[in-house]
C-alpha cells in the first residue's frame, strides 16, 4: 500500500514537473517562476483528480486479473491523456494545438513509467 502512495505522489509530481519546464521552456522571455509554478499547480490537482477517477480503478483491475507489463499502463494512460485533452480543450474553448495534444500524451506516458516502476515492478520482482 505504501508502494501505491508513493507512485500516485511521484505520479503527480512527474507532471507538475513536466508543467513548470514547458511553461519555462516553452514561454521564452514571457514566462516567469511564479506563473511556472502556478501553472504546474493546476496540473498537479488535475493529475491528483485523474489519479483518483481513472488510475486507481484501472491499477485494481489489472492487478485483479495479473496484468503487470509496462504496456498495459502506458496504453491506459494515452487513452486517459488524449481524453484529458479533448475534455479540456472543450471546456477551455480552445481550437485543435497539436501541442497540447503531444504534451498530454508526453506527461501521460512519463507518469504512467514512473507509476509502473514504483507500483507494479517493484512489488513483482
């Protein structure tokens, strides 16, 4: 059970992580630390929201019915990240960026290794 905090912890860090250094990196001249780290905030609490709603569930079916490859996880979470950023881009009003498409699948698929890596392999060696 302590194995399955610390992925989901480690999880949401990886994307709020992944958040503050595009918004750094991407921005350019624009961007500052303060807007960084708000920015990597709110997408800590809708990975901490999507960890809660999607990822808890789907660990508890996999590990029900003995599904512990890497592969398993990574393809849950594209089906997690491009819905994130369809659902999002709907309520943001925001047009097609294939950007914030990339970007979701990117974070979703790190987050997805580190949570495996912590969660499943770690247990089942």
């Amino acid at each position: 059970m302590i194995r399955f905090v610390a992925a989901c912890l480690l999880a949401v860090f990886t994307v709020s992580l992944f958040a503050f250094s595009i918004v750094l990196i991407g921005s350019g001249e624009y961007a500052t630390v303060k807007t960084a780290l708000l920015i990597a905030f709110i997408a800590g609490v809708a990975s901490a929201v999507i960890i809660a709603i999607w990822v808890v569930p789907m660990h508890m079916i996999l590990e029900k019915y003995n599904f512990f490859r890497l592969s398993c996880y990574v393809a849950l979470s594209v089906v997690a990240s491009l819905a994130f950023s369809v659902f999002y881009g709907m309520w943001a009003e925001i047009k097609f960026d294939i950007a914030l498409y990339a970007s979701c699948l990117v974070v979703g698929v790190l987050s997805s290794i580190v949570f495996w890596y912590i969660a499943v392999c770690k247990k089942h060696k």
